[in-house]
C-alpha cells in the first residue's frame, strides 16, 4: 500500500494524522515502483500518463481511474465514486 507523498501534509490533506500508518509514498508514479508494491488495486487520476495506466493494466494490476476534482462537489462525487 502507498500514498501520494502529500498525504502527510495536514494543509491539504483529511488524512495526515493517519497517514504515518501506510509506510510508502509515491511522487512520480513510476510504474517498476507501483508493480513492486504488488498492489491489488490502482487509484489513479484521469491527468495521469495513459502509459502509465496501461503498463498497470498489461501487468493485470486492476487500475480505477478517476476523474480529478476541480470544486468540492467533484470532490464528493470522485469520494463516493471510489467507495
């Protein structure tokens, strides 16, 4: 498991006082550092590189992809999107 290497920061993040809990961090999306995490599920935003998320999906990594959030309706709905 990892996290956007931002998770810690409590200016922007609901989850900073938690994040200490998940040890990884990623901050350039390489693809060799997601498959080594052997991850059972990607979470990435739709900005993401398209060879990114395809070399995930080659590799049979399950990869959601969603659509970055611009307002805080976007917010709510790429939350409940994911849940």
């Amino acid at each position: 498991m990892a996290l956007h290497y931002l998770a810690d920061d409590p200016g922007i993040s609901t989850i900073a006082d938690k994040a200490d809990r998940i040890p990884a961090r990623m901050r350039d999306y390489n693809a060799e550092q997601v498959i080594g995490l052997q991850p059972d599920l990607v979470i990435t935003p739709d900005w993401n590189r398209v060879e990114f998320i395809q070399t995930l999906r080659d590799m049979g990594i399950p990869v959601f992809v969603s659509k970055g959030p611009s307002s805080v309706v976007e917010v709510k709905q790429a939350i409940r999107e994911i849940s």
